[in-house]
C-alpha cells in the first residue's frame, strides 16, 4: 500500500522497532470493510534467549510460531486459551525469531464496523488488549504471515514520538522474563490495556 511501512523498518531488533511502532496507524481492510487505529501499546520479544517468547531456545521452531522466523514485517497471528487472535510484527532478520505483540490502539476509522465484531462492546475497549484489537480489526489466523505492507492488513507512519511521551515497564500476562521491561506504551494514554 502506498504509504506503508516498508520492509526494512522493521529489520531491526525488536526492543527498537517496539518503540517506533507507538504512534503509528495499523490499517485493516477485511471483507470490504475499513478499521484503523493508532498503536499505543506493544511488546517485545527478542529473540531465542528471551525465555517469554514462542520461540525461546527451549522451543525451536514449530509449525505454530515458523511465522516469527520468517522476513521482518510479516504478521506473526497465534490463538490463546483457543479463543483470541493475537497480532504480531516480525522483527530482525530472517531466521532469527523476533517480534512485537500490539497490544492496544485507539480507534479512529471504521469505530462502528469495530463495535459491532466485538459483540457491540463501546470505546474505549474496542482495541484494548491484543485478543479485542485482533478481533476489532477482523484480524485471525488466515492473515498469519502476510506481509503488513499490503491489504489488507499494513502499518502507516504517524507522528514521531518524544522520549517524554512514552513509558516503558515489564512485560504483563506472561511467567517467563515478565520483569524485563519491554512492554512500550503512549504515556496518559486512556486505550492501553492496563
């Protein structure tokens, strides 16, 4: 898609690209319908030595997380407790298995398309937690290892952000590394997850 991020921003470590990622617009256009919203919360996870990540050296490369080894800038999609869809962005080069979770977005375009695939929930809450962000952009499995340069699912520029204007703390909802702090998100932001 015009405009979208290209490829090699993403072929960077996952803790830099996490950053950079807070500001900018993920895009969806599934089934003819548009959503958009401005990431504002993500993580990190940084390779095989980082004991939280699918694909941590105790792990290896499976079916399931191939996705995170493959070229930076693909979609990285897996299933929790077999209910929600989770959107990840490959980081690093191909074959080293990095990513970043999006965890959180403020809506901004197609708020009523939104609404309605989480079951009519309001805002703020459409795009909160990486499960409802997934779902409020029709986000599953189909698109795991599409490259989020294109429809319908990409990442757009936004605004550079300050150092000021961002927080960062451990990772939530994990056992494993949880206290490393490469969770990132938009500082009074009301969207994030928590």
């Amino acid at each position: 898609m015009p405009g979208a991020l290209p490829p090699p921003f993403y072929d960077r470590p996952a803790e830099q690209v996490a950053r950079e990622l807070l500001g900018t617009r993920i895009v969806s256009e599934v089934d003819g319908m548009r959503c958009s919203g401005e990431i504002v919360e993500v993580e990190a996870y940084v390779g095989p030595h980082d004991d939280a990540s699918h694909a941590a050296e105790r792990v290896g490369l499976t079916v399931r997380n191939a996705a995170m080894f493959g070229p930076p800038g693909r979609a990285y999609i897996y299933r929790i407790y077999g209910i929600h869809w989770c959107l990840n962005v490959v980081t690093g080069a191909e074959g080293y298995p990095a990513a970043v979770l999006i965890r959180a977005a403020r809506p901004l375009e197609g708020v009523e398309v939104a609404s309605e695939r989480r079951g009519g929930r309001p805002l703020p809450a459409l795009m909160r937690g990486p499960g409802n962000l997934a779902r409020a952009l029709g986000v599953d499995g189909a698109l795991n290892g599409h490259s989020l340069d294109r429809s319908p699912l990409w990442i757009v520029p936004g605004v550079p952000l300050a150092d000021e204007e961002v927080e960062r703390g451990p990772r939530i909802g994990i056992t494993r590394a949880a206290e490393w702090p490469l969770r990132f998100w938009i500082r009074g932001s009301t969207w994030i997850s928590r």
